[in-house]
C-alpha cells in the first residue's frame, strides 16, 4: 500500500510542494538521496510534484498487455507503464504502483571512469541500505551510450499501516551521457516477473 504527504514549504517567499511516497520509492532513493545533486552548476535538490494515478495492476506486476508511454522531462525521455503514479521531481521523475518503481536521477556528470563511480562512491552508499545484497554488475548499453547495470536485493520501507516489508529485486543501470550521468533504478518484489518489461522501460532511456 503507498502512502503521500503533501508538506507545504516557503522557500524566499515562493510556495512549493515536496511529496513523500512510501513503500519501495524509499529504497529506490536510498542511494541518491545520500549523494549531492547539485555538483557543479548543479541546481538546488527542490522538487514541483505532478501526480496522476490510474487503477494498478496487483503487486506492480506489468501485464503482457500494459500500454506504455514516453515521458519527456528536462534532458531526458523514457518509457513508462501507463497508470502507474508518476512523480516528477528537480533532477528526474519515478514512476510507482504498489512495491514496484522506476526512477530517473540525473546527476551531474563524470569526470573519471564510470566503473570507479560506481564501485567506489555509489555501491558503500547503496550498501547501507536495509537489506543489499549485490548480485552483479555487468557492462550494457543504453540510448547509444556505455552503461553498466548493477542487480542488487534490496528491503523496501515498512508499510505505513501494517509496518511489514518486501524484499525487492533491483536493476540499476548508470548511463553516462554527453551532459549529465543518468541512474535508472528498477525495483520489484522477488516473485514479481517484470524482466521484460523494466528491460523495455530502461532501454527506451534517451538523453536529450
């Protein structure tokens, strides 16, 4: 079951809105939340939340039938499952129904080997989140671009009424693109086939 807050903050007198999503939208961020967005010319991490919901598929399973979309943000596009809840924050968007989420983060980008940022600066991050257990990290492509695609086990947020929790299977892939480094995290209850479908999803990524 997911749960939002609505909190209503004054930054330099303009109102703007920060949306909680809980379940496993709190893993899926677990690494970026850790990590500054800003970098260098960076914007500051701020977030205007737009939500649609639709009726869900049970367990954030995609059916062979799902309908899928292109969201277009700012420096990037991606497919995404139509219906399910859709967040757009500062630097991406994550889409949600019940335990299962995509999520875009763009960060700034790498001056060194994509390879050393992830082994040495976002898995010890991702490794103090409840419940990680790394599986592998294999090299891929995304959008035309070198990737890597990390595969990880993860525990989702306790469910704000019954306080139990998932175990999660994750797909995070790391895009490295010619202004910004893009981090696709896939996430789904164990039992939950949706290989085909965040494949699809993470493979339609376009940097623009």
């Amino acid at each position: 079951m997911q749960t939002m807050r609505e909190t209503n903050r004054t930054y330099g007198g303009r109102r703007r809105f920060v949306w909680g999503l809980g379940a496993s939208l709190a893993l899926v961020a677990g690494g970026a939340a850790a990590l500054p967005h800003g970098g260098k010319g960076g914007a500051p991490v701020a977030a205007t939340s737009r939500t649609a919901r639709v009726a869900a598929t049970p367990g954030g399973d995609i059916p062979d039938s799902a309908v899928y979309l292109r969201y277009t943000g700012r420096g990037f596009s991606i497919e995404y499952v139509e219906g399910w809840l859709q967040t757009t924050v500062a630097h991406g968007v994550t889409f949600t129904d019940k335990d299962s989420s995509v999520a875009v983060d763009l960060r700034p980008r790498l001056g060194g080997a994509l390879s050393a940022y992830v082994q040495g600066t976002d898995l010890p991050q991702l490794a103090r989140t409840p419940g990680f257990q790394r599986e592998s990290l294999a090299s891929d492509t995304v959008g035309g671009y070198r990737a890597l695609r990390l595969t990880y086990r993860g525990q989702s947020a306790p469910d704000a009424v019954t306080g139990k929790t998932v175990v999660l299977q994750v797909d995070r892939y790391y895009v490295q693109g010619p202004r910004a480094l893009s981090v696709i995290t896939l996430a789904t209850p164990t039992g939950v086939d949706n290989v085909d479908g965040f494949r699809r999803i993470a493979h339609s990524f376009r940097f623009r």
